[in-house]
C-alpha cells in the first residue's frame, strides 16, 4: 500500500491498512487471483474491476450502499444527457465517484482524452466515501480534487461567488440523499447558493436542487436524481419552482420506474438544467421543457432490481438529441427503436413516452414537473407495475405531509399552551 501511495500522489493516505483481517489463505487466493490477470490487457480493465465490486458491494450493504453508488445505467443517461465532452465537472456530493469515471468514459468513447478535457471537483462528507471515490478515480487512471466536507453548509470548491451570478462549472452531476431533515437553514440565510429563498419545509431536496443551479457557469448543464416529490411539492417549494422555470433553467424530465436503487423501491426523477436557456435569448427551447416517461422502460436484472440497457440508454438519450436539433447516435442498437417511436428522424410528441411543453402550460398544471402530468398514457396492455408505481408515489407524498403535519401540531399545540398559561397567569 505504502508503494502504491508513493507512486501516486492523489492516493497519499487514502489506501487500507487492514488486509491483516482477511487471514492467509484469503490473502493467498486473492494474490493467485491477481496473479492470474495478464499484464498486457488493453484499456480500462481493473477500473471496470474496481466497478463491478463497487455495485456487488452497494447491493450487499443495501440502506448504506446507496449512500456511495448510483447505479450505472442510471449515470450513463445523466452523462448521455448533459454531453460533458470537455470543461469543469463538479459533484457536490460525490460518493464513489461513478459520475466521474462515465464522463471520462463518455469522452473517450467520442475519441478524446478525459485527462485533458475534463476537471474533476468533488465534493463529499463521509471520509471513508471520499477514500473509495479517489481510489475509483486512480484505477480508471483519473485525476481529480475531492475535498471532504459538508455540501449543506460548505461550498469549498466555491462554485458560486455571488448570489443571482453564474457558477464557476461547466457540468454538474449528482444523486445526493432525498428528503432530508434538520437542516440548519439559518446558517445558509446569507448563502449565495440559494437566489430563490430557502424552503420552509423541513426537507432539504430543493436546498440540493438550488446548489445545483447555482454552481452552473453561464452555459453550464446539470443532471441529477431527485426524489419524485419534489416535481409536485407545494408551498414554499412550488415558489422556488416556478421562478426556476420563469428562469429558463430547466430543460428535461425524466421519469424512472421502480427498483432501479439498491436503496429504495421507488421511482425517482431525473431533472437536467441548461444555464445556455437562461442566458441566450435566442435559444430555440427557452420556453419549453422536454418530459419523458421512462417508467416502462427496462431490463429486468434480477426479480428486485431493474436498469437500462446500453440500447435503452442510448434511446432516451436520443429522443433529448431530436429535442435539441442534434445528430443521434446508434452506435448501441437503438435504430429499432427509434425507427418504432420517430419513423421520420425528427422529434415528435409521442403519447406515453415524451412531450415538450411550453411554460406556459407547465403554469397551467400549477408548476408541476411531473411527467406524468403532460405525458398522457399510451395505449398498451394492463399491468402489473402501474398501480405499484403509482401507489409508491402517493406513499412517498403521504410520508412527507404526514411529517409536515405533525411538526404544525406540535406547532399549534405549543402556541395553544402559551395563551392558555398566559390567561391563567
């Protein structure tokens, strides 16, 4: 371990020291097992190693694995999506750091060095996590500047400077954790990261969302995992919303269908910002938003857990490139599918799967970024997963005005004791 660090600066202190806990005989066959590698194998073998161990092991730690690995297919859409081909790329809440490597494999794949295109800034709290995302980073022969640190209450990349004003980033990716709580919102009230106000909720989703906007530099994109909550949630946070769109800012929905997490069973969305809408008044989508309903897309890895194929990821990928005017790609296979949804090679709203909507009909549907909500439903058999689906959205909704609820009661409660003990008194 010593001579690895020795040989590579990025890894000073970050390697284990504990191999002693595996015994002999484990340590013996992992040796043999190495041994059998060969030495001469072209491209990114122990990175895609180090990879597959990295997605074994989240599935075995489960609630915790989530906590550092977003599945891959999930990661490759946001990278397919976002188009990071070169600039400053920033995860504030890094993990392993899978984001990194499928942008680096995104560059390479268009024929470029990621090394020289890309600049990696990570941000992450758990020091055992920043550990596994630098170690990822250094088997797929990466460089980056991972700092250790709250993303609440530190920004120490300082990707924003001043509020109202452009980040410093060119991509910005993440899948940070949903719904939290107790977040100290009164040591973010003079925060630059925050120009639409903090929620009054007690649930941090749309204090990530704004950080995430925020960081963008003027033709900055983004694409990260949210809750599904969050495209629907009122008060406080559908204001924050609606001057989000009023900005531009938002350019795709997508929604994902059950169990592609290792963590949770429910859906989830994919929101991509574009700061470019914002800034060009001329943008040809500045005053639409493109939604698409990924939820009956699949493949079935096991009877608990679903992704995409690369087919399936190149597709959805596409229907944004028709979207945006560009060039698709099929170099995975999605011409059959394609050829099915758009026979004509050019975007059209198609029921069930995609549809653009301007914003003024998002103003219609009380600022929601549900897809569902514009999408409609194709004409396809009944079955099993709809009401699932739809069933675990309303859960996740109920536990979250549940909450809401009991913090009003006690709220009401507390006030109701004070004018009580103040007449008695």
């Amino acid at each position: 371990m010593k001579a690895i660090e020795a040989e590579n600066e990025d890894l000073q202190g970050v390697l284990p020291r504990t191999y002693t806990k595996l015994g002999n005989e484990a340590l013996i066959e992992l040796i043999r097992t190495f041994n059998g590698i060969p030495t001469d194998m072209e491209g990114d073998a122990f990175g895609k190693i180090y990879e597959y161990f990295l997605g074994k092991f989240a599935m075995s730690e489960g609630q915790k694995g989530g906590e550092f690995f977003t599945p891959t297919s999930i990661v490759k859409l946001i990278v397919e999506i976002i188009e990071p081909f070169e600039g400053k790329i920033f995860d504030p809440a890094s993990g392993s750091g899978g984001m990194f490597v499928q942008s680096a494999r995104f560059v390479e794949e268009h024929q470029k060095d990621p090394n020289a295109m890309l600049s990696v800034y990570g941000q992450e709290r758990v020091d055992e996590t920043v550990r596994l995302c630098k170690m990822n980073l250094a088997v797929h022969n990466l460089a980056g500047d991972i700092r250790e640190g709250n993303t609440y209450y530190e920004d120490l990349h300082e990707s924003v400077t001043k509020k109202g004003k452009p980040g410093k980033f060119d991509f910005l990716m993440a899948n940070p954790p949903f719904n939290v709580d107790k977040v100290d919102k009164e040591r973010l009230a003079e925060d630059p990261r925050f120009p639409y106000g903090l929620p009054s909720t007690d649930n941090a989703n749309y204090i990530w969302i704004q950080q995430f906007a925020s960081a963008l530099n003027k033709k900055g994109r983004a694409g990260f995992v949210m809750a599904n909550s969050a495209a629907d949630a009122r008060h406080s946070e559908t204001e924050i919303r609606r001057q989000m769109i009023e900005n531009h800012l938002l350019d795709v929905m997508v929604g994902v269908g059950p169990n592609f997490f290792y963590t949770v069973t429910l859906p989830c969305t994919l929101w991509f910002l574009d700061r470019a809408k914002s800034t060009d008044a001329k943008h040809p989508n500045r005053e639409k938003v493109l939604f698409i309903d990924a939820r009956n897309l699949f493949g079935q890895i096991d009877r608990a857990h679903r992704d995409w194929t690369p087919e399936q990821i190149e597709f959805l990928a596409n229907i944004v490139r028709l979207y945006r005017g560009n060039d698709v790609e099929t170099r995975q296979g999605s011409e059959e599918l394609m050829a099915e949804s758009f026979p004509d090679g050019t975007y059209a709203d198609v029921a069930g799967l995609c549809k653009v909507a301007t914003i003024s009909e998002i103003e219609e549907q009380g600022w929601s970024l549900n897809p569902g909500r514009y999408i409609g439903v194709a004409d396809r058999e009944e079955d099993d997963f709809v009401f699932s689906e739809r069933l675990g959205e309303l859960n996740e909704e109920l536990t979250a005005l549940n909450s809401e609820a009991s913090k009003l009661e006690e709220r009401i409660a507390n006030n109701v004791a004070k004018l009580l003990e103040e007449a008695l008194g």
